[in-house]
C-alpha cells in the first residue's frame, strides 16, 4: 500500500522508525520533507527549531517550501495517510494543525486514515471523530 505519514517535525526519529517497519511490510511509504532533510543529514532538528524560533513560528518554512500544497500533492498519489498522533503539549494522541489538514485532505481525498494512538481530547475532536479514522494502537499489523 501506499502511504504518507503525517506527523509533527518534532518526532522525526518516531516517523523514521515508523517508516522503516511499513516498508518492511513491503508498503511504499512517503515522509514530510523537512523530516526527509533532517534525516538526509542536509538539516539538523536543532537548525530547524532555531529557525523556528527565530522567525516566530512555522509559517516560514512552511511558506519556503510550499509545504502544505505540496503535501496535499503528495497524499493525492497515495492510498492512505498515517497519523503518528503521540503526546505531545501533555496531549496524550495530540494532532496539530497541519496534521489536522493532511488528515482532512485524506479524507476528502477518500483515502483510508489509520491513526497511530487513539483520538485525543482536542477542541476538534468531533472533527476527527467524524473522520472515521481507524485507530490502530501502534499495531502496524492493523495497515491493510
């Protein structure tokens, strides 16, 4: 199957292993490009969060990179998204707003929407619920 991860930068260690699982289960697998960058080496989480830091949030790089409509042209291509939802901000399953997008594109798209951890308690979590994702528990096993 073909499948985006969708996830925060933040956790680019969890998308890499996560990533290595799925394409041992022979699962053509796609990644954020700055969690690529990071792990090709051409940009340290350090740079990316003081560059973060430096320019007040996200948007930046977001805006450089075309990010958002680039991954939207990503998950177009695929089959499903995975939602690496882990705790974060003491939101246990937390899912930030760009995560929120590619979870809405998959879903307009009519892509299937597995979910890493179970839906968290969020201002949106009708939304998501609505959604059906399916919550997987970290059993990658659960991807068909």
């Amino acid at each position: 199957m073909k499948i985006a991860i969708c996830a925060s930068i933040n956790i680019t260690p969890k998308i890499k292993e996560v990533a290595k699982k799925l394409r041992k289960r022979n699962h053509e697998i796609i990644i954020p490009v700055t969690s690529q960058r990071i792990l090709d080496g051409r940009l340290t989480m350090e740079d990316f969060l003081e560059e973060k830091n430096k320019n007040g949030d996200g948007a930046f790089r977001k805006i450089k990179y075309d990010a958002i409509k680039g991954y939207y042209n990503k998950i177009k291509k695929m089959e499903a998204v995975l939602i690496l939802n882990t705790k974060k901000n003491g939101v246990e399953g937390y899912i930030g707003g760009n995560t929120f997008l590619e979870m809405g594109f998959a879903y307009v798209l009519e892509k299937k929407i597995y979910l890493y951890n179970t839906i968290p308690e969020m201002s949106y979590t009708d939304e998501l619920l609505a959604m059906k994702p399916v919550i997987i528990n970290g059993n990658l096993d659960k991807i068909k």
